[in-house]
C-alpha cells in the first residue's frame, strides 16, 4: 500500500493513476468461508472486460481462496496486501472473458 491509502498495481503497461477508472469496491468483512470467495467470483463475473475489482474480506483462507478463483477466472491479480486481519486484493477481469 502506498503512503496515501492507494493499493498499488504493479502491472507493466497497465493504466493507472487518475485517469484510470476506479475499481469497484467490494466489503466482504466479516463473511467467513466460502461466501467471500462465491461472491468476489459473482462479482467479478458482472464486470465488463478488463474492469477492475478491489475486494476486501477478514477470512483467513480468503488469502489463498482469492488468488486461487482469479487465476481459475483468468484475471488478473494486480495488488494483494493484509493489514491486520483485513486482507485486500486488487483484481483486473481479463478482456474477452465470459
């Protein structure tokens, strides 16, 4: 995370900055598991192609579960950060996906 709060993205080539459209937020704190991962998959799913997504959740397993459901969606993880027991994730739809 940077100074200012921002999660950062360290994808080559990929926009970021202000001109870049912002993320749809998804609070799922207090969810425990499967329920984060069901509905970031869900979520991620109604984005439209190369749409970002920024996912926050307090379930443990949501650490291992998340990158595991993007990679299997074919997306992107561009940022994964935990700061206490909130773990954060920022994820990129791929273009021309389902």
């Amino acid at each position: 995370m940077q100074a200012d709060g921002v999660l950062s993205c360290y994808a080559p080539g990929r926009m970021s900055g202000p001109l870049a459209p912002s993320p749809v937020e998804l609070d799922l704190t207090g969810l425990k598991c499967p329920l984060p991962t069901l509905r970031t998959r869900k979520a991620l799913r109604a984005l439209a192609p190369g749409a970002r997504l920024r996912v926050s959740c307090t379930d443990p397993l949501s650490g291992i579960d998340i990158p595991n459901l993007v990679r299997e969606e074919g997306a992107a993880l561009e940022a994964q950060e935990r700061d206490g027991p909130v773990f954060r994730f920022l994820i990129r739809r791929a273009p021309g996906t389902r």
